[in-house]
C-alpha cells in the first residue's frame, strides 16, 4: 500500500541545500544572493532551455549527450550563448568545487535569452546577452519511491505535435507539463501519463515511459516526447545485452496488462511504476525483475561513462 503522495523527483531531505552556491552569470554566489531580473525572458516567457544532470565521482554523467541536447535546442530556438560545451563543463566543475561535491549532486543549468528591455514578447527586446544559471544541490533519489513505486493517472493533456512546440524542446515554459501534473494529483496520482494525439501512450509529465511484456520492453516512438538522454540509455544498453526493446506505438490496454512499467530520468534513473489509474502493474511491489536488471546495467553504463572522462581528463 502506498502511503502518501511522491514525485519522481523526492530525494532524501538535506539542509545543506540551504547553504548552497550558484552560478550566475559569470559569478558563483550564496544562494540567497542568486537571483536574475524580473525583466528576464525565462522569468516573462519561459523562453529559455535547460539540462538536468548528475554528478558521480567528479563527473558529468553522459555530459557529451546533455550538451548534445542543449545546443540544438538552443540553435532551434536562435539562442546564441558565446560559451561552448568545455565552457559550460568548467562551470558546472567550478560551481560543484565550491560547494564541495563530488557524487550525489543534480544540477539545473538553466540558459535564457536574457533580461529583456521592455515587458513585452519580441525576441529582439532581450538585449542584454543570456543568462545562465547553474543550480547544484545535494540530492539522493528517495528510498521509498524506488521502494513503493509512483502512482501514474492518464491524463487529459497530450502531447503535441511537433510543429507546435516540440516536446524535444526542454524549455523553461513547462505549462503542458504541470498542467497535466495537476490533473494527475487532481485524480489522485503522483504523476500524469500523457497520450499522443492519436491515443497511443507516450511519456509522463516528468519522465520517459517504458512497459516489459512478455520479456520485451516497450517505449514509444519517440515522435511525441522529450528525446530523454536516459531513454536512449535503457534502449542502448537493452540491444546491447540481447533484451528485446521495442519504440513502438501502444495503447493503454497493453499498458494495464504490463508485467512491470518503469519511468527514466536522469534524477531517478529508472523508477518503478505501481499503477497506472488505480490498477496495479505487474504482481511486484517496487520493481520488477527486468527493471532491476535494467537498473544495474544502466549503473554499470554510468560507471564506464564516468571512468571514459576521468581517463580523458588525465
Ligand atoms: C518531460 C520530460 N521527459 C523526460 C525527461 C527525462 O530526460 P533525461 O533522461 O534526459 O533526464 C525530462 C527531463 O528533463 C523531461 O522534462
């Protein structure tokens, strides 16, 4: 039985969270000092992109496929930074130093076309160069969810199609998320499973889904949802050890009849799904053999991944 409301992105309560230094703009400062404009585009619009990412051993976990992401999102979108990828990983490094992390740290580097001259819309009125953020905190994903699992409620928002804002977008603006969040915690969940347009299930608010049937793990297409860095991973790591993995469309009757459901991110790694609209999934409580399995060889990923840029660095 689960006991109370999670999200997939709980961790372990740390107060010196409270203490922590950010970057801003070229600066490292306290955190009751980190702030940016109310001029500021992503504060007015949304209208600014960001990564998640997380720190093992004094690396950047899969850092080349994060920037990757970024800096097409950010050519996408015209938002032209002078910084490059080595630019950017000297500010995460610099940032993590200053705080005295080396593993169990997240980050949200938040880049936005800036501090805006007039209260209004036009790309043009950001005048004054990006802004860019890095928050680092102390963070270890929550036992309990990993434990009990997330309680998923199909919701009323979809994703859309590409050609109105692309969910490969990871912008500031996350309304169609939190809206279907809401719905979700409306209907008593944790977290919303969203559909594509045509009703195929695609992701959630918050992560990339996966179901294992029969031995084969499923996600969708891909067409509809962010083009997760971890997604990738489980899919990689699944053709590499001869586990079936299909990107395919599927309905909800296929996702109710799952023998386990499983949520990627780079917070929670993969995590667990009890149920999906109050119907259990699979006869595991937590996670499944094949999430289990998945979990340990995303670990050892991590792991190489990690000693690859040590060696690199020397
Ligand atoms: C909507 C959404 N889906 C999925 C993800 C997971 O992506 P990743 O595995 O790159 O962390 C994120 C994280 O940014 C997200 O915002």
């Amino acid at each position: 039985m689960i006991d109370q409301s999670h999200s997939t992105h709980d961790a372990e309560a740390d107060d010196r969270n409270e203490h922590i230094k950010i970057y801003v703009n070229g600066q490292i400062v306290d955190k009751a000092e980190a702030v940016v404009s109310v001029y500021d585009s992503g504060f007015m619009l949304g209208d600014g992109m960001w990564e998640g990412m997380r720190l093992y051993d004094g690396e950047w976990a899969f850092f080349d496929e994060h920037m990757d992401r970024l800096f097409n999102s950010l050519k996408s979108v015209s938002l032209e930074i002078d910084e490059t990828p080595a630019d950017i990983l000297r500010i995460l490094n610099d940032t993590a130093k200053a705080n005295g992390m080396t593993s169990d740290a997240h980050c949200r580097l938040m880049i936005t076309r800036g501090r805006k001259a007039k209260p209004f819309q036009h790309p043009a009125l950001s005048r004054f160069g990006p802004t860019i953020v890095a928050i680092i905190e102390h963070s270890k994903p929550a036992e309990n969810v990993q434990s009990q699992g997330i309680r998923l409620a199909t919701v009323p928002q979809v994703r859309g199609l590409p050609m109105s804002q692309d969910a490969k977008f990871n912008s500031h603006s996350k309304l169609n998320c939190v809206i279907a969040c809401l719905q979700a915690e409306q209907a008593g969940a944790d977290e919303g499973l969203m559909l594509d347009p045509h009703g195929f299930v695609n992701t959630t608010n918050a992560c990339n889904f996966f179901i294992v049937r029969r031995g084969e793990v499923w996600t969708s297409t891909g067409d509809y949802c962010m083009n997760g860095v971890t997604r990738q991973k489980v899919i990689d790591l699944c053709r590499n050890n001869g586990i079936i993995v299909k990107e395919k469309n599927y309905s909800l009757y296929e996702a109710y009849g799952a023998d386990e459901a499983f949520l990627t991110g780079t917070f929670g790694a993969q995590t667990p799904v009890a149920e999906i609209d109050g119907k259990a999934i699979g006869p595991h409580q937590g996670a499944g053999p094949m999430t289990l399995r998945i979990r340990e060889l995303y670990k050892q990923m991590v792991a190489e991944n990690v000693a690859q840029q040590q060696a690199t660095r020397g």
